[in-house]
C-alpha cells in the first residue's frame, strides 16, 4: 500500500476527524494538506461533510526520522 503518515489527534478529544488529502513534493520537503472534519457536524447517509480547517503540514527527513518543520493555515 505504500508509505503513509498518521495526523496525530490532539487537544481536544472527540471534536474533529482529520483526514489526509493531497501530499505532495517539493524539493526535500513533503506537503501534506489535512482537512479536519466536525464530528457535530452530521451529513444525512451519502452526503459529503466539509471541512472547518484546512491545514498544510511540512515534513522533512531527519536520518531515519520524518518530522513536522511547519504548519500553513
């Protein structure tokens, strides 16, 4: 299936679900666009829920290590 990266789910527990959309490369850095999804926010059976944030994680390689190096709103 591939390499993957997991968002981690912090602060508040229960209240978004993050999903992973496009990741992309540029350079030595990964581009990962995360969309986080309102739990409260419920779509009838078939219906798409939007994202309230959208955010973009910047990865970088550290020897065997990939880390987050910034965050784009």
């Amino acid at each position: 299936a591939g390499d993957a990266y997991h968002v981690p789910i912090t602060g508040q527990i229960g209240l978004y679900e993050p999903r992973v959309g496009e990741i992309r490369k540029k350079g030595a850095k990964l581009y990962a666009r995360v969309a986080y999804l309102s739990l409260d926010d419920f779509a009838a059976e078939g219906e798409e829920r939007h994202p309230v944030k959208t955010m973009t994680y910047v990865l970088e390689k550290a020897g065997q290590s990939i880390y987050i190096s910034g965050i784009e709103e």
